[in-house]
C-alpha cells in the first residue's frame, strides 16, 4: 500500500516538490511547487504510484480510464494498465474538452477519470461531462496531486496518491516578496495572461 511519506519521498527525488519563490498560474505567490508531469519521466515510479491508486479502485469494475491531455494521459494509461482496462483520453477541440480519434465510452461502461492534478478540478470536470453525456458511468476520479486539500467534490469517489495544500498569497501580500531574498520563479506549462 502506498502512503504519504513514500509518495514526498519520491517527489523530492524527482524534483516534482519544489521549494523556493514561485508564481502561480492564478497569479498568487508560493513558496512550494508541484511540477506533477516530472514524476512521469521514471516509468518504475509512475507504476508504483499508480499501482497503489489502482488498488483504491480495484473492487469498482472498471471498464475505462479516461485522461485529460496533456496531463491525464500517462497516468490514464498506467491506471488502465494495472487495472487491466481499456484507455482513453480526451483533448481540446476549439477550446472544449472532447474524445476525438475515433473514442467512445459504450453505455453503461464503468468509467475512472484520471489527471495528475487538481488545485480547481476544471479538467476533470470537464471529462466527467463527457463520460455522462456518452452514457458511461462515473466510478471515480485518480489523481497524482490533489492539490486543493480534499476540498473539491466531484460527487464520486476521489483518491489522490498526496493531497496537499499549497499555501500561495496574493503578490502584494507575499511574504517572499517582502524578504527579497529569493527571486520569482514561474515553473510550469501555463502561461498567465
């Protein structure tokens, strides 16, 4: 069984937690950073945190694991594949979240979305739309890093390999920015606009 020390232990190995003076794509300043994506460079750590995500599902027949790309889908692969299951994932067409390529979830497939992570959930959310409009059945959400400390309810079982809560501030109000010791750092693949 995975747990939480195990899960940071990996993280700080692989540089996914950061420390330091970051902005965030919200626009607020942190002190920590999660760069999830980076986790998925080491296929024997994506397997052991999605081996022990899969074991939270592994009773809940699931017949599809479905991903958001960019970011859902290694873990959405890796999650069907320790689940013996069929993937998919979905993408932005025009700016809205669809399954193109010739994907479809059958009615009434048990369906488990995965990303690998949350601070709003909009992604995901937006794919459990697609799972509902295509007649499927949610049986969960997985993810790598909640990172909304638990608060977000998708109305379905959610586990999370770590959930945390990231502590940011708003520019003006930032601590960092006060001390000036450390420089503003803008990690991640979102651009603010």
């Amino acid at each position: 069984m995975l747990n939480k020390e195990r899960v940071i232990e990996i993280f700080k190995e692989t540089e996914v937690l950061l420390e330091g003076h970051f902005l965030l794509t919200s626009g607020r300043h942190s002190n920590q950073y999660m760069q999830c994506a980076k986790i998925l460079q080491y296929p024997n750590y994506a397997e052991e945190i999605a081996k022990g995500l899969a074991e939270e599902f592994k009773d809940d027949q699931i017949d599809i694991v479905v991903g958001p790309a960019m970011g859902g889908i290694i873990i959405a692969y890796e999650l069907a594949r320790q689940l013996n299951c069929k993937n998919l994932f979905a993408e932005r067409e025009d700016g809205k979240m669809t399954l193109r390529r010739g994907f479809t979830i059958p009615e009434g497939a048990r369906v488990l979305v995965a990303e690998d992570v949350i601070t709003t959930g909009g992604s995901v959310k937006e794919v459990i739309d697609i799972v509902k409009e295509q007649g499927g059945e949610l049986a969960g959400v997985a993810v790598l890093v909640d990172r909304s400390n638990g608060n977000i309810d998708f109305g379905t079982k959610l586990r999370a390999a770590l959930t945390v809560d990231v502590v940011s501030y708003e520019a003006e109000e930032c601590p960092l920015c006060k001390e000036g010791k450390l420089p503003l750092v803008k990690p991640g693949s979102r651009k603010i606009k």
